[in-house]
C-alpha cells in the first residue's frame, strides 16, 4: 500500500509546472541535506523546499541514474538550486544531515547498511509504517520497535535520531510555489538535534516548528498520519496539522 496511497501522482514530472519558480529565500547554508529514497515524492517534495530555502541538497536512491534524474528536476524546478543524485550509501556518507523518505519495510536492510555512514549524524526520520486495510489506513507493526522512530535510534545509537515532517502531504511539499501551513512537530532524545531540525523547519516559509520531547512521540505522530490520511479519503483533502494553546 502504504506510500503509493500517500502520493497517487508520484512519478509526475514536475518540472514542467513549476519551471519558472524562484526560491522566496535564498541562504545557502553550510553542507548538504541528504534524502535517502528522495526520488519518492515524500523525498522529492522536501528536498524541494529546502532547495528553494537555499539548501544543498542530495537525492539518494538504489539506482544513482534515477536519482541523477531527480536532482536535474529540482534543479529544473528550483532557479539556483543546488541539487546532486547519487546512490543512497553514498548520500548517506557525504551530507552531515540525513532524511529517511524510505517506505517503512525498506528502513531495517538500509539501515544496517549504513549503520557507520549514519553515526553521530543527524538523522531525520520521515518514514511512517502506515497500511491500508479495507478502507482504513492503520498503522502497522514495526519489526518490534514502537515507531519508525524509535526503530532507528536503536539500529544506530550513536545518531541523533529526530522524528519530523510526519504530518506534511508529499502533494502539498511537492507544490512548491504554495506555501505550506500548520505545525510540524519535531521529536528526538537529544534536545540539540531537535532545536537543529526545529530551525530547518522554520526555513520554510509560514511553517511553525513545536518540539516535543523523547523519540517515543513519534509513535503519535505516526498516528495521527493515519487519521490524516483517513481524512484525506473522507474529504478528498490534504491535510495537514496545527496545535493550539501553545504560548
Ligand atoms: N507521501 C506522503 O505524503 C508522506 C507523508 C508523510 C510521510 N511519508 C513517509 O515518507 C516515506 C517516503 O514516502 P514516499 O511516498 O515518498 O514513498 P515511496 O515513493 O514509496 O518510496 C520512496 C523511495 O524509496 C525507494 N524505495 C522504495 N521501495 C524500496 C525498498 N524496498 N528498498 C529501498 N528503497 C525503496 C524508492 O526509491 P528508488 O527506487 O529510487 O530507490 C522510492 O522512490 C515513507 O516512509 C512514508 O510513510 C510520506
């Protein structure tokens, strides 16, 4: 199921509807954001957004053709953009920022390959092991850990596991010329990497960035993917979420 009924328009080339767009912020910062399975469209969509923020990115896949491909379309997309394809192993290698936009089934083989590339990195976890069932999206077990997030931190101890951008439909990511709205809850043990991830969340324009604290919430924000995405089919939406009652 899973990823495919997150995005049904996946493969679509983007390049052509969004040609002409032009980064609102442009503040290169230092070193490379790597998207590890960034030709998806949950990949795709944030490497986007964080190119028009003026980030370097790196477009990892299984195949460094298809993710070549990939980075010449941000590029295509995104005036200015700095974007480069390659396989995953070797994304994960060379950025110090690393996002995991693999289905969930494909998160365990990654990463005890890459176990060394990831250690001491910070490590953004995307993935949501989500299933549908009927008509009802559930989330699924998680080869014995509470949530994606927490499966990664235990495969490599030494990273700086965050659980972030759980919530944000690859659809609207991929929409670049739309600002995005709500909140993005950003969760992890260790409170630096989490104000890290909480500053590139407020890179993108209109976004607001809320920490919760331990990666044991990210088992929540998985969940409440699936109500989102339950609601996606009720209302034909994208939805997204906003907390209320913070100072
Ligand atoms: N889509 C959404 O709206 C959304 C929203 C929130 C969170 N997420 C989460 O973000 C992650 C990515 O979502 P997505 O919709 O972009 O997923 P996807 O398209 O199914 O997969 C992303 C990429 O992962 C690679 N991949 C697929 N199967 C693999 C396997 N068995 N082993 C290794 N790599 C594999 C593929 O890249 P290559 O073929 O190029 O290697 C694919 O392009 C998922 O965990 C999803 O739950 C998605």
């Amino acid at each position: 199921m899973a990823a495919s009924e997150h995005a049904p328009t996946l493969r679509v080339p983007i390049a052509r509807h969004f040609a002409a767009f032009r980064p609102a912020v442009s503040s290169a910062s230092v070193g490379e954001i790597a998207f590890i399975g960034g030709t998806g469209p949950e990949g795709l969509g944030l490497a986007l957004r964080f190119a028009a923020a003026g980030e370097r990115v790196v477009i990892g896949s299984r195949t460094a053709d298809r993710a070549s491909a990939v980075a010449d379309q941000i590029r295509a997309t995104v005036a200015g953009a700095e974007a480069h394809g390659c396989e995953n192993l070797e994304a994960a290698a060379r950025a110090d920022r690393v996002f995991l936009t693999v289905p969930a089934a494909a998160l365990p083989s990654f990463l005890s390959s890459a176990r060394e590339r990831l250690g001491g990195k910070l490590v953004v976890d995307v993935v949501v092991p989500v299933v549908l069932r009927g008509r009802v999206f559930e989330i699924a077990p998680l080869f014995g850990a509470g949530s994606a997030g927490e499966l990664v931190q235990q495969a490599v101890p030494s990273a700086r596991v965050v659980s972030a951008f759980k919530n944000l439909s690859a659809e609207r990511l991929k929409d670049v010329g739309t600002p995005l709205e709500g909140d993005v809850v950003v969760c992890g043990n260790d409170p630096t990497a989490r104000a890290e991830v909480a500053r590139l969340v407020r890179t993108l324009p209109q976004l607001r960035a809320v920490e919760a604290d331990g990666i044991v919430n990210a088992r929540y924000l998985e969940a409440i993917t699936a109500l989102l995405l339950n609601l996606n089919r009720r209302y034909h939406a994208q939805t997204s979420i906003a907390v209320l009652g913070l100072p």
